[in-house]
C-alpha cells in the first residue's frame, strides 16, 4: 500500500481552558483572605477598576472629572467657611466668649513675661493644673508593645557574652528557637553554616539555656524539665532517672518507675508533682503567631417555619466594580493602537473579574444550600444525627461537577446555631448499618465512641471488643480495627491506658 500525503477535514469537540476559565476555577478555591489580596492586587494593576464604598456607591477615580473636583472644591469651601468664628457662632448661636466662659484657657503675654514665666494650662482630659499623665501625650507613652521570645533571648545575649564571635554563635541558636522555647535547628547544622566547631556552639548553647524564661533553647522534653528542675536545685539522680523514662510516666506506669528510680510509694508520688509543677513549654509565655479568627463566609439561620435560612457573608465578598464612565474618557484620549490596546486589555479583565466574583458568590450560596438542605439532621438535632455524604451527591444535585463543588468548599466556613464548620466536615463516609438500616455517618460514630468512653468508670473501661458490641447493639456495623482508628483520631489512649489513668486519679495520683 503506497503511502503519500494527502488533506482531511474533521470535526471535535474540545474544552480549552482559556485565562478567563483558568481565573474562575482559582477564584473558587481561594479563601476570601487570599481573595481579598487577589483583588487589591488587581485593584492596583486595574485602573478601570474601583472599590465601593459602605453605601453601594462608587468610589470616584483619581482624577474623576470636572465634576469630582468641583464638589471637592464645594466641600471644602463649605468646610472653610464652617471652621471661622462667624461659622461656628451660627450653629453654635450665641458669641464664642459665651461658651465655656468659666473654662477659658490661660494665654500667656510674652511681651511682659518671659518664657520660664509661661502659665501651664490645662490638658485636654484634665484639670487646670495638667499632669505628664493627661493629654494625649500620656496616652501616647503608655502604649506598649510586647516583646518577643527571640527580643527576650537577645536582650539577654548582649549582656551575658562579650566575644563577638560568641554573639553570632548564640544569635543564630535564638533564631533557631521556636515558639515552645525548642532548639529546633541541630547544633551540627549550625556549626556547619558558621564554620566553627560543635563544642564550641555546644558552649555557648549552655549558655543561652541559662537565660529566662527557665528551660528556653532544650532540645527535647526531658532537657527542657531538667534544666527547671537543675534551676531549682531537685535535679538528683532518681528524679534524671524519672526524666530518662518519661514515656512510662506518660502510660502512669508508677511500678516500673518507682523500680528503675529505686523509690518507694510516698518518693515517686512527690517526684510525679514536682514534673507536673514544671513549664513544658517555656517559650508559651510570649506567645508567637497572633491567632486569625475564623470568618465564616456563609449564615445558617433558623427560619420561623423551622425552615433554614442560608446567607453570604457580605464581608467576605469583594466590592469591585468597573468605571464605565472613566473608561469611556481615557479611550477618547488615547493616542496610539498601543494605549488603546491597553484600555482595552483593562476592560476586558476587569468584566471578566466582576463576572467571577458574581459567579463565585452564586456557586458558594448553592453549594452552602444543598448542604445544608442534606445535613438539616445535623443543624436540627446534632451531631448524632449527621447523614453521610460525599461531593457526587451534591454535584448531582445542583448540576455541578464534583471538582467544581470541592473547589467551593475548600477554606470556606459557615456558622450556624451549633458553631462554625468548614464545610468539607459535612461530608463523611458512610458506615453500613446492620440489617437493612439506614448508613450512619463516620463522624456521627466517632461522636457516638467518644460518648461512651466519656461516660466510663474506673470500674467499668470498655475495650474496643466491647465498643463494637455496643455500637452493633444500636445498629452500627463496624469493625474493631475501625472503632481503633476513629479513637487514635480523637487522641484517646487505649483501655489499658485509660483504666491506669482512672485508677490513678481515684488513688490521688499513686
């Protein structure tokens, strides 16, 4: 069969993700902080684009016309005009000597007194007399701000090391502290990087870890509490002996303690609340990173129906829109193909934003709808009564796909009687029910375990064997491994465990 070239028709169908698609589909996923900052971003590379202001209406551009600086002319002529004597006599109606007349304030005369003679007035929030402490000055100076745990360490590295060379060495091992008060750089790494021996940043390291607050710069647990435990001169052998083998004080093992420390009863009792009076975490005390409240970007409220009433978050939506009027004034002033070009590039961006943004809020309410729509057990009456659901069923439901409805829920909250959820929490995976019941949600059987080791004795500790008989009793299927998993989720410690700990406490802590 002879090969040659020849020329076909065909016809397809394709999707091309174009710029403007690409744009949408990152809009959804952005929590509304990062959309906050995608568009000032855009606010600023835009000039066709605006902010809004409180009342809807649009913020006026720079350089907004003859009719803009005409009302700022207005405005601050009418202001002028209010801020002289005569405008502030008529609306106050009556002379400025008049008003506070047992308030005058003194005025010195320096044509007949000198400058060391100048009366004091009073200050704006005080007396005739005034005070440092009055004024604005004084509220000014009492304003502090609170230092940091590397500032801390630093102040305390200037004034406890001479050599300049040890300086640097103890700068980079504060940096490498972390909120806790953890050393968490290894000291290898730093070496390496300043070119100096271990033993040398070793050294200074002792040094740094005798600073304030106590137990600053340990690289581990058992270091952080023998160093308080040194500074309070209890560090014996029995208690490193306590320090080396924490993790069976964690399990409360008391007998393999009190056998590796070689202490009775009454000694391991006291060397366990000496630990427990210890800071495991001295770095805490100057907090770290301020903690971001939670906005939520959806309303759940209760309808007088007993219906639910589903709400956008108006602070969390963008107000942005285009100046039509600007842009109608700057195209007739182009010069160039090239500016027009550009005007036209910026009109084109900023409809296509505005269209997202309206697009994403749509999508938002419909998705934040449906959900609550399939989980109105849960808004009703709890946790207990969460179904289990995944993206298909809702995708399917509003006519979405289900990218599109796990890019809607991602970093995006709601709020509703109970408290504030994201809204991935809604979705669960199903744990068959016995018989022909109905599927219980994993969530709401976690929620179920952690009922019932809540409601333990220290008689009476249930196993997992036996969480799984009563979880089938109310007809829950489930495996043993999987009542396992969802209590390691909730960072429950196993019955044995439990029942060392319980027993512990009802013998006061021996």
């Amino acid at each position: 069969m002879a090969m040659m070239p020849r020329m076909e028709l065909r016809q397809g169908q394709s999707l091309v993700m174009t710029p403007q698609l690409l744009q949408a589909i990152k809009l959804l996923q952005l929590s509304h902080l990062e959309l906050q900052d995608f568009v000032e971003g855009e606010l600023e590379r835009n000039p066709l684009l605006e902010r809004t202001d409180d009342a809807g209406e649009p913020a006026l551009p720079n350089g907004g016309g003859e009719a803009a600086m005409a009302a700022d002319q207005a405005s601050y002529e009418r202001a002028e005009r209010l801020n002289t004597q005569e405008g502030m006599e008529g609306r106050l109606g009556t002379g400025l000597e008049n008003v506070f007349q047992n308030e005058q304030p003194q005025v010195a005369r320096l044509d007949t007194q000198g400058a060391d003679s100048l009366p004091i007035t009073g200050g704006a929030y005080g007396g005739a007399g005034g005070s440092f402490e009055e004024g604005p000055e004084g509220f000014e100076s009492s304003l502090t701000v609170e230092a940091s745990l590397h500032e801390h360490l630093s102040a305390q590295l200037d004034l406890a090391v001479a050599s300049p060379a040890e300086r640097l060495i103890g700068r980079h091992i504060i940096d490498g502290v972390d909120d806790a008060g953890y050393l968490a750089e290894p000291l290898a790494d730093i070496a390496a990087r300043l070119g100096v021996d271990e033993a040398r940043v070793e050294a200074v390291l002792r040094i740094v870890q005798s600073f304030d607050p106590s137990g600053v710069a340990a690289r581990d647990v058992g270091e952080c509490l023998a160093i308080q435990l040194r500074d309070r001169d209890r560090c014996d052998p029995a208690m490193l002996a306590l320090l080396a083998n924490l993790p069976l004080l964690a399990k409360r093992d008391y007998a393999a303690l009190k056998r590796i420390c070689g202490v009775d009863d009454e000694d391991i009792a006291d060397m366990v609340a000496e630990i427990r009076r210890l800071d495991p975490k001295p770095g805490r005390a100057f907090g770290g990173s301020a903690a971001e409240t939670v906005v939520p970007d959806v309303f759940i409220r209760a309808a007088p129906d007993g219906s639910w009433l589903v709400d956008l978050n108006p602070d969390t939506l963008p107000r942005v829109l285009v100046n039509q009027t600007y842009h109608a004034r700057v195209s007739r002033a182009a010069r160039n193909d090239e500016e027009k070009a550009f005007i036209a590039e910026c009109l084109q961006t900023a409809n296509w934003l505005t269209r997202s943004l309206e697009q994403r809020a749509r999508t938002i309410l419909k998705v934040a709808s449906e959900i609550v729509r399939q989980q109105d057990g849960f808004f009703a009456h709890g946790v207990e009564h969460l179904r289990p659901l995944n993206l298909k069923t809702v995708a399917d439901a509003i006519g979405m796909h289900e990218s599109t409805v796990s890019r809607v829920t991602s970093n995006k909250y709601l709020t509703c009687p109970r408290g504030v959820f994201e809204m991935k929490y809604f979705f669960s995976a199903a744990i068959a029910a016995t018989g022909y019941g109905e599927a219980h949600s994993a969530e709401a059987v976690r929620y179920k375990i952690k009922q019932m080791i809540d409601d333990e004795t220290p008689a009476e500790v249930l196993s997992d064997d036996a969480i799984v008989t009563r979880l089938k009793a109310s007809g829950i299927d489930i495996a043993r491994r999987t009542v396992a998993k969802y209590r390691e989720s909730l960072r429950i410690p196993s019955s044995m465990e439990r029942r060392r700990e319980k027993l512990a406490m009802a013998n006061g802590g021996r």
